[in-house]
C-alpha cells in the first residue's frame, strides 16, 4: 500500500522521460511511480489535486540560512527610501531598548538611498548607543562612533584584515562605513553567537522557506571567516534538525577558514579539512556537508570586484580578498583533500585565478566530474566559457540580482561590459547546468519563483532589460530551480525531478510557471510543499482522502 498519492495534478515532472503526469504515487518517503505506473494501487492518503500543478520541490543553490534567519529579527531597513527615513527607524528601534543595548538594522541600500548612512547621525539616532546597519550586499556595513571606538578603529589600535577597508572623509576621520574583510572588526565583537541564537535562526528561516516551496538549500559558508557566525554553526543545524525545525534538506559549505592541516599519515592525499577528515558529501539526506567556500573577491556593488579593467563609475579595480597565491594554494589544497571547491567571484579578474587555480589542481591530482563551483559567476567574459566547459566548472549566478540592482550593476559596468552580467542562455548554450539561488538575504526577495520569473524576464526595477540574449524560457528556469541544483550538488539521483526511486519533495501550485505571462510567476501561489511525502506547508488546505503525512 502507498502512503500517498497525489492525484488530479497536472505535474511538470522535469523528466525528459516523461515530462507531465496527472498521478504520483509514494512510499517510505520516495516517488514509487506516476500515472499507470501507480494506477490501481491502494494508498492510505489520497490527495486530490484539483487541476492544480504540482512540480519538483524547489531549490535553493546558494542562500544564507542562519543571516537569513537573524535579519527576520533585525530591523528591515529594505522599505527605507532616503536617509532622513532610515534614521528615523534606528531612533524608533533605540528608543524600545536598554541604553547600552545594540540597534541593529539589515538590507540597506546605498544606491536607493543617495548615499551610505553618516556615523554622525547614527549616533544621535542611536542616542549613543552601538548601531550596526548592514548593507544590502553583506560585503559593507556602516556602524556608529561607539561601535567604531569599541573596535579600535578611532584611535587607532584596531588592525584591519588584509582585503579590508575603513573608509574615511577628506579629512581622514572613519565615516563609519567598513567593507570587505574589515567587517570583521564588529564581528570580533559580537561572535561567536550563542548556537540557541543560531538554531532559532535557522527555525525562522525554515518557517519561511517551505511557504515558498523550497525543500533543499546550501548554506552558502559557515564556521569561520566574516561570513561564519560561530566555530560551532553546524551544531545550531543539528539542534533544529533534533527539535523537528528544519524541514527541509540542507548542504552545508564550511568557510575556507575552517580547513586547516589534519596532521594524518603523509601517504594520505587529504592534506586540509575539518577534524576528522569529514569532507564533501559526509551526512545524509537532510543534512550534509557541501563544497569548501571561498572568497576571491567582493561585489559589484560595493566596486570591490575584482576586475581586468576599471569600473565605469568611480574607477578601481576591485580587490582581491587575498594575495594570489595564497588564494590558489588554499584552492588546489582542498581539492587535494576530497572537498569541492565554490569559490566566490564575481569580477572577471577574479573568475581567471579561480579558473587558473581549478585547472592547476586538476593537473596535481584529476578528479572527473568534481563539479567545483564559481559562485555568482557575475560578469563573464566570451573567452572565459570556454574554460568552464572543459574544467566542467558549475556557474551559480543570482538572476534576482538583475531585478534589484541590475541599473547599479549596468552603471558600474558601463554598455561594453553589461552582455557579460549575470549569464544565463550562454552557459546553456554552451552545454552548461545552471542551477537557481539567491544569495538570501542579499536580496530583498528570496522566494524561487521570483528568481525564476527574473530569469525569464531579466528586468530591472526600472525596466531595462539586460542583454535579452541571455533570457531563458520558463521550462528551463524551472529546471534551474528544481534539477540543476540537485544536480550541483551530485544529488541528481536522489532529488530534482518527480521519477520513481527519487525523493518525494514537491510543491503544489496554483498555476503553471511554464505557461503563464511572465509578470504572474512571481503571484503564484504555493497551495502545499512535501518533503520526503511529508506535507511540510499547506497540509490543512488539502482535499485528501485519508491523514495528510505531516
């Protein structure tokens, strides 16, 4: 007997095999069949889909779940449109707090706002109390005299990490503003989070995701570095996983920093890992350890990517988030250790040393199908894709990015350079997997199917289109969000697609993504996700025959 099937569906399968069907069957947790495959069968939970479409659970390639999770607490600064408007919300959030409590907001944007908040008024809005207001990106933040002071920065004594930036006014004094690896110096302050923190986090977090439809995501660096939260941030997965708050599946991607030398017998070929030798791949269906994450360089909005020649506004070159070599050493020795690389680059001079260092390790030790990551992939040359074809490399671009700051993006780039920005038709076309994400809570809005929609669309926020060229049809958007992550993640065989002997995760939606005006995918509605078979969303708005598996 099946415990459930979902019938009277009209299901986008993701199958070449069999790309629609009406009826899925399930058991223990896996698809068992569809249609006649399942037909006849007995089943203790008969749902009844009522015309609605039911696709593969979505996912979610690179997102950061605990960051997430903490700004849902945090002050959102995202609705605020001058600066006057945003100080008016710190001094709002003060006044509700001790004196010598924090004021913290998250997702501001420089770009909307005319300009990055003043420590000055940061200060009277916080009445003196520590403020830390995180840019939207996360490679900036701007903070307050006293978090400035705590830091070390105003007299003096603080020691700013290579890659970092303290930025001063014309007379030399910090405005308050710290990009880059000098984020660190308000991280030394309040990390390592308590993991209780972290687990709540996560508990948030998921509470959002399966309203959306997602049923897998990476956690884009923890452990260690200015992303990490805490030495022990895999612990706070657990603990939610333990208390029944993580519904959904999770990869987890160990920041660089965490590597470091094992010390094992020198016939071993891992050099680096995490204690134990645990590398890539350790853990099981729903929590699992992912690539080593690794920054090259910063962001395009902050004009700290990494560039072959000078950005069009305001000049420069990028920074590199270290030297070189260091870089390439730190690259090369993970793959020497088992791990999959995904290295953060963004900038074109930064995706050449990660491609030069993934070409150099497979030289030392060939590793077929690795399926090492660049993440973001963000401005591509043409003599580039190439070069990620043959090292078999795995772009992981953001296309939400193009709806919220692609104009900031284009003006930084300049007309020659906006074709390379956030590829899409072109890594397909040249017979590449791109698997969805969206660098949440970078972005404003996270959810799949408006990642999925600015895929299609590649529409600004003023409603330029960047190179239609790299549009892609809705089919294959849905692939991005469903098969190819799975694919990244060499979890082809277990989920992304609604096949038999694959895991039961999917969602229930109101309308079909692969038909409907391109302005409506973003409105669908999420009717149910199941994860494993287990409703997770929605079960209460079902009409089903039998107990709903919750």
């Amino acid at each position: 007997m099946l415990d459930l099937l979902v019938r009277n569906v009209r299901a986008l399968t993701v199958s070449d095999e069999r790309p629609r069907a009406h009826t899925v069957g399930v058991l223990h947790g896996r698809i068992v069949g569809v249609d006649e495959e399942v037909a006849g069968l007995p089943a203790r939970t008969v749902v009844d889909g009522d015309g609605a479409v039911l696709t593969p659970g979505f996912a979610d390639a690179h997102n950061h779940m605990v960051w997430y999770g903490l700004s849902l607490a945090e002050i959102d600064l995202s609705v605020c449109r001058t600066l006057d408007e945003l100080y008016d919300t710190v001094a709002a959030r003060a006044a509700e707090l001790p004196a010598d409590a924090w004021v913290i907001g998250s997702k501001y944007d420089d770009f909307v706002l005319g300009g990055h908040p003043d420590r000055a008024a940061l200060d009277r809005a916080g009445g003196g109390r520590p403020v830390w207001l995180k840019h939207r990106s996360a490679h900036m933040c701007t903070v307050s005299s006293a978090i400035l002071a705590q830091a070390g920065v105003l007299d003096g004594s603080a020691r700013v990490p290579e890659g970092g930036v303290v930025a001063r006014d014309d007379d030399g004094a910090p405005t308050g503003l710290l990009a880059e690896q000098a984020q660190q110096l308000v991280d030394a302050l309040v990390k390592p989070y308590p993991v209780e923190e972290l687990a709540a986090a996560i508990e948030r977090a998921a509470k959002v995701y399966v309203t959306e439809g997602l049923t897998a995501v990476t956690e884009a660096g923890i452990g260690g570095g200015w992303i990490g939260h805490s030495p022990a941030e895999a612990s706070a997965y657990h603990l939610a996983r333990e208390r029944g708050a993580l519904p959904l599946r999770v990869e987890l991607m160990p920041a660089s920093e965490v590597l470091h030398p094992l010390g094992g017998n020198p016939a071993d070929t891992g050099s680096v890992g995490v204690d134990l030798g645990l590398r890539s791949g350790f853990g099981d269906e729903f929590l699992r350890l992912g690539p080593m994450k690794i920054f090259t360089d910063g962001a395009l909005s902050s004009r700290t990517a990494a560039l072959t020649e000078p950005f069009c506004s305001h000049g420069g070159l990028g920074v590199l988030q270290d030297d070189p070599k260091v870089l390439r050493e730190a690259i090369i020795a993970a793959h020497r250790s088992g791990w999959r690389v995904a290295a953060h680059a963004i900038g074109d001079r930064a995706i050449d040393l990660t491609l030069d260092a993934f070409e150099e390790a497979q030289r030392v030790l060939p590793r077929p199908d690795v399926r090492h990551r660049i993440e973001h992939a963000a401005m591509v040359r043409p003599d580039q894709l190439p070069r990620l074809v043959a090292l078999g490399v795995v772009p992981v671009p953001q296309a939400r990015f193009l709806y919220e700051i692609g104009d900031t993006m284009a003006e930084a780039l300049g007309p020659a350079r906006v074709p390379w920005l956030y590829r899409h038709q072109s890594f397909v076309d040249a017979g590449l997997r791109v698997p969805g994400s969206s660098d949440r809570p970078c972005v404003g809005v996270g959810a799949p199917l408006a990642g999925l929609r600015s895929m299609v669309e590649r529409t600004t926020s003023a409603g330029v289109v960047l190179s239609p060229d790299e549009r892609v049809d809705a089919t294959e958007a849905l692939r991005s969000c469903t098969a190819h992550p799975a694919w990244a993640s060499h979890q082809e065989h277990e989920r992304g697609r609604l096949a038999a002997g694959l895991r039961a995760d999917m969602v229930l939606l109101d309308d079909d993504p692969t038909t409907v005006p391109s302005a409506r995918i973003s409105e669908i509605g999420v009717l149910a996700t199941f994860v494993g078979g287990r409703c997770v969303h929605g079960a209460g708005s079902l009409r089903a025959d039998g107990p709903v598996p919750v």
